[in-house]
C-alpha cells in the first residue's frame, strides 16, 4: 500500500469513533422510538428493533477501530520516543571520551577544595552532555592523610553536592583507584573536588581522569 493510500486509511481509521458514537446514539434513538411504539400502539416494531440493534452493532464497529487506531498511534510515539532515548544514551556512551582536564594534581592542605574537574572550565554546554564517570588516584597516600572527594552537579543554577561524605573519604595508605559514578546527562555544570583533610607531612598528589561526551558546543 503507497504512504499517500496508507494516510488516508489511518486517517479513516481515526475518524471512526467518532462516526461510532453517532451510530451508537441513531441506535439509541430507534430503540427508544421503538418502545414507545410498543408502549403506546399495537404497531409491530420488530423490523425497527432490528434495525437500531444493527445500528448499535456497527457503531461499536466502528467506534473501537478509532480506539484501537489511536491507541496504536499513541504506541508508535511512545516506541519512537523510547527508541530515540535508547539509542541517544547508545551513541553518548560511545562518544565518551578522557577528559583534557584529566591530570594529577597538587592538593593544596586543610581547608581547601582543589577543583580536579569542573565541566563549565572549557565553556558553557548549549546542550546536555553525558557525563561517564572518573578515577581518581590516592596511592600517594600515607598513613596519616585524610582525603575526601565530593562531586557536585549544577541544576537550575543550583549547585548541590550529590555524593556523602562518609562514603567519600578516604584514610591512610590507598593504593587504589576509586571510582566516582556517573551515567547521567547534565548541561549547566559538574564539579568534583579534593580536600586534604589531615595531613601526614607535605601535601599529595592525587590524579584525577575524567571521561566525558561533552560535544555540541
């Protein structure tokens, strides 16, 4: 079937119900008018009973070919939505990349928020991007140090710290990586800091890597 011949039947199709509902109520009409007439007269409205029943019956018809047109138009829109969704989130994924600001950096001693990695340094998103996630390196931890990690994320020109602190500090010899979670999109800025809480004699060097789809300007 063309597009052209494929419009006009769901067009059709769609218009049903409301010719359904105007059937029904034709129907309606006769089998009112045919009680009356069996109420008040002796005139045989059998051949009229049958026609509003059959009224009734097409009206139903057609009624619930609209339902079902509509109803199956509101599923390809959702589908083509959740398709759109999918395969964006796909594509950011793939597009990820390690961040230039991905470095190591000098934290510089209690009281101070060293930024390791602030999305809004390289200019302002006009569109979301996908934020994958980072590493962060604290082998050079020693006995004594005291580091935590916060990420904040920036939403309605409100910034809010996302992750606890309690799970995000860090104590004596780490010889690891730790991973601060991402997986979301954001537009107006992301933000992850460093604190040398307590330190054991100079400050460290901590590094940061940071993997991003930050693109469309």
């Amino acid at each position: 079937m063309s597009n052209s011949k494929k419009s006009w039947w769901t067009k059709t199709k769609e218009q049903g119900e409301g010719a359904g509902i105007s059937l029904l109520l034709l129907g309606i009409v006769f089998l009112l008018i045919s009680a009356v007439l069996v109420l008040f007269t002796r005139y045989d409205t059998t051949w009229l009973l049958g026609v509003s029943i059959g009224t009734i019956s097409i009206g139903l018809g057609f009624t619930s070919i609209g339902v079902a047109e509509k109803a199956e138009r509101w599923a390809r829109a959702r589908l083509v939505y959740l398709q759109g969704t999918v395969d964006e989130e796909r594509l950011a994924a793939l597009d990820l990349a390690r961040s230039p600001q991905s470095r190591t950096y000098q934290l510089t001693g209690p009281g101070t928020e060293d930024v390791l990695y602030d999305s809004t340094k390289d200019g302002n998103q006009a569109h979301p991007f996908y934020f994958g996630n980072a590493w962060i390196r604290l082998d050079s931890m020693q006995k004594g140090d005291v580091v935590r990690v916060r990420l904040y994320v920036t939403e309605d020109s409100e910034k809010t710290q996302v992750t606890l602190d309690e799970v995000n500090t860090y104590a004596g010899s780490e010889a690891k990586m730790i991973k601060i979670s991402g997986g979301f999109y954001n537009k107006e800025g992301i933000q992850i800091t460093a604190e040398h809480l307590v330190m054991s004699t100079t400050p460290i060097m901590i590094g940061c890597y940071i993997y991003d789809a930050r693109r469309g300007g």
